[in-house]
C-alpha cells in the first residue's frame, strides 16, 4: 500500500485490514464532502495518459479539456449529481462553481468538475448519502436503468470497486471517495479494476487503452509470482 501510494500521489488514498486480507485504495475521487452544512462532490469523467515529454503532456491536458465528447459525458454525470443532491439540498443552493477542470496525477490526466450545496436542516449526512449513492460517474444516467443495464450485462459483482470509502464524524461531517483504482487482497490474490464510460460515439480500442491507463501506476508496482 505505501509503494502504491508513493507511486500514485492519490488525495483519498485508504487502507482497510479484513478478516482475508485487505483493501487497498489509490482513489483520486471525491464522492461527497459534508462539512457544516456544506455538501462537495467532484466527479471525475474524461482522461488522457500522461506524457514523460513535458510538452506533449501539456497538450494532452489541453486536448483533454478541449474535447467535445469527455465534456459532454462530464456534464452529463454533473447534471445527475445536482439532481442527487438537490433532494436533500436547500432550494436554489446546488451550484456547479468549476465545470471541465483538468486536475492531474502521475499517471492520467482527468477531467474534473465540482457540485456544491447546502443540506437541508432536516436531513443529515446519512441521508445524503442515500439520496447520492452510488457515484454517478460510475452508474452514467439515467441512473437506475444504468444500473439495470449493468446487472444484465456484467458477469461478476464488483465488490468493494465503484464503491465508497469514507468516514462520518460525531458532529455529523462526512467526506468519502469513490472507490477507483481500488484492489482487494484476498487469500494470496490481488485484484484490480479499472473502466471507461461508454456512450454512443465511444470508439472501443480507446476505452479500452483508457482501461489500461488508469492501471499504469498500479500493476507494475504489484508483486508477480516467480
């Protein structure tokens, strides 16, 4: 985990001890923030790889931030997420004060933009976080039939991946994250995923090397068998 997290440079970097083994999290996401009232979320949709040419990465970030078809999904979740929270949110307090911010990592580029509120005096942070959850830059939208789609469609469960970790104060404050580049280590075998949102112009060679990206600064900092 501490090789992972050196490696990685995650803000919502968690380490959990199980009865088989652990789960070890480099998230770079922030699912929900509440602190005195205040709700944050920061969903993540689009990514570039990073460049070891400082130049070319630059313009990676650029045509990241640039791109039609990543502001368009980008938009999209931060539309589902102001409905989410608008449920529990004081009336008129759901902003969007940073929308298609490139926030980079050492391996990826991401697209970034930020969801903020007020929670209503009659709610608390548990009920926030059933009116959010799951993530919606996980799900896509509309929500529930994405949701009903990925149930037919993938084989496996996806465990402790795209979900959250995070904690609830006494006083009621909560911050947790979305639980990407995450993996479980159980009985002598690590796990890890990684995904790309698919949407009708999505082209699959380049999900699929997004796949591979997101995973550039985990699996070859992993253990391999003789």
């Amino acid at each position: 985990y501490c090789h992972l997290e050196q490696k990685n440079g995650a803000p919502f970097s968690s380490f959990i001890r199980t009865e088989s083994g652990a789960i070890i999290s480099v998230s770079p996401e922030r699912f929900l923030q509440l602190k005195q009232k205040a709700i944050e979320t920061k969903p993540i949709k689009g990514t570039r790889p990073r460049h070891h040419d400082v130049m070319q990465d630059k313009a990676l970030a650029v045509e990241l931030q640039q791109s039609t078809k990543d502001q368009a999904e980008n938009v999209m979740i931060v539309d589902l997420l102001r409905n989410d929270i608008g449920r529990v949110a004081k009336p008129g307090s759901v902003e969007v004060p940073h929308l298609f911010a490139v926030e980079s990592f050492p391996a990826v580029h991401h697209l970034v933009s930020t969801v903020t509120g007020t929670l209503d005096d009659q709610y608390q942070a548990t009920d926030l976080l059933r009116a959010c959850f799951p993530g919606g830059s996980i799900t896509g939208a509309p929500k529930v039939r994405a949701m009903e789609i990925i149930e037919e469609l993938e084989p496996h469960r996806r465990s402790v991946y795209c979900g959250s970790i995070g904690y609830i104060s006494r006083c009621g404050n909560m911050d947790t994250s979305i639980t990407i580049r995450t993996l479980v280590a159980e009985n002598n075998t690590i796990y890890a995923w990684a995904g790309g949102g698919l949407v009708l112009d999505s082209q699959a060679d380049s999900e699929y090397q997004e796949t591979l990206d997101k995973l550039g600064k985990i699996l070859p900092t992993l253990p391999r068998q003789p």
